[in-house]
C-alpha cells in the first residue's frame, strides 16, 4: 500500500498544502482559498494535477474549476463554462483570443504544484 500524498502548490512564497490527492476526482475541478487567492485545481485522467487561476478574464467570474478537461491538439486545456475559451492548463494562455475585452490579456496565472506524502 501507497502513503496518501498531499498537492502542494507554490504561489510565490514557499509550498502550501491545498488538499489530498485522492481527494481530487479525475477529469473535474475543485476551487480553493490559498493565500487569499482563488485557485482551480484539476486532475487529468493521467493523474497529472494542474492549477490555475479560477477567474475567467472573459466573464469575470471565478468559475474556471467548473469547466470541462480535455485535450487540444494533444495540450491539456480546460474549457471555460462560462463563454467556452479554451485555456492550456501548461501555460494558461487562451489559444483562440489573445486578449479579452478591456485589453485584459486572456491568460490565467498557473502555479506548479508536486505532491507529498502524507504526514
């Protein structure tokens, strides 16, 4: 048997524990409060895990982690419920529009993430 391992994420400021692994339901997202900071993570059916920005730049609302996973051209995106965009989970770049309205470039913050196990 495995030890249960923890996502960690690095905002900028060192790794904060967000959640269990198994907690995270492959191919759906889950929204969380790091550091006053909203943030999607998604795990793939690979069992790769993701995070990024949970706010659209489109709509402006913080609905990222209830978009749909798949794969574009063979890139992890997640696919905004709100006015379909398309995001690269890699990078958070908007492969369809560069900027969305207002200029504001079309582009979620990403954070790296590493697993640890569980104390």
């Amino acid at each position: 048997m495995t030890a249960p391992l923890t996502v960690e994420i690095d905002l900028g400021s060192g790794w904060t524990p967000v959640c269990r692994y198994d907690d995270l339901v492959p191919g759906r997202g889950v929204a969380a409060l790091v550091d006053g900071r909203q943030v999607a993570l998604f795990r793939d059916r690979a069992g790769t895990v993701y995070a990024v920005g949970n706010h659209d730049p489109f709509s402006g609302a913080h609905v990222i982690s209830r978009g749909l996973l798949g794969t574009r051209e063979g890139v992890p995106v997640v696919i905004s419920p709100m006015h379909k965009q398309a995001f690269d989970l890699r990078s958070g770049r908007c492969p369809d529009e560069p900027e969305a309205p207002g200029g504001i470039p079309a582009q979620l913050p990403i954070w790296p993430v590493r697993l640890t196990p569980t104390d």
